[in-house]
C-alpha cells in the first residue's frame, strides 16, 4: 500500500497564524492566488500548496515539520539577530540577499533559512 506523502490541510485560521496575517488578510491572498481549498465548510488548503506560495515548490518529508512552523516578521529576525534592524532586514529581502517570503505587502521568514544565511553570511 502507497504511503502517503501529503503532510496534511490547514483552515483559514491555521493558515493565519502561520503566516502572522489575520484570516481576511489570507482569503484574499488565497483567492488571488486561485489557490483552492480541497474541501469545504470549513475551507482547508493543503499546506503543500501553501508553500508553493512561499516559494516552496518541493519540500523534502524531512523538512515538513520547520516548514509547519508560523514564519517571522522582520521584527521577529530582529530579536533573534538583534545587530540587524527590522528596516535593515526588508531592505535585505528586497535586494535578494536574505531569503523571504512575499506575502502581498508583508515580508516573512523561514527561521531555517534565516538560521542558514546567517552562518552563510
């Protein structure tokens, strides 16, 4: 029997949380997406399907559970790499030199990948 690889769906609200957006926020970005729910009342999205939209297009079943985890603002980084500044941080994401997430106007971050730049960098 195939064992089955999908971590999983997530409401609205989980969605929400992930992301550090509120609910409103993250309908209107999943409906501009055409990103759709597999099922209904309540609505649930596949979460790999929420990755794609952070950028994720393959993520290994090892990696599921950091990916799970709510991503960062750029004030959150902030507190964990407190020589940088929120500003100096989008400013880095905007440039390409640290790996972020787009979601409408905010900016989020993987803690992972922060974690790696910082060594990198």
């Amino acid at each position: 029997m195939p064992q089955n690889t999908d971590p999983g769906t997530a409401t609205v609200a989980q969605i929400a949380r992930h992301w550090g957006l509120t609910p409103p926020t993250v309908r209107n970005l999943l409906k501009r997406t055409d990103t759709a729910p597999v099922s209904a009342g309540p609505k649930r999205y596949r979460w790999r399907d929420i990755w794609a939209l952070e950028g994720a297009r393959y993520v290994p079943r090892a990696d599921e559970a950091e990916f799970l985890r709510p991503l960062l603002t750029p004030t959150e980084v902030g507190r964990i790499f407190p020589h940088l500044k929120p500003r100096t941080i989008t400013d880095r994401a905007l440039k390409g030199s640290l790996p972020a997430i787009r979601l409408g106007t905010d900016w989020r971050f993987r803690e992972c990948d922060i974690r790696k730049a910082a060594i990198l960098g």
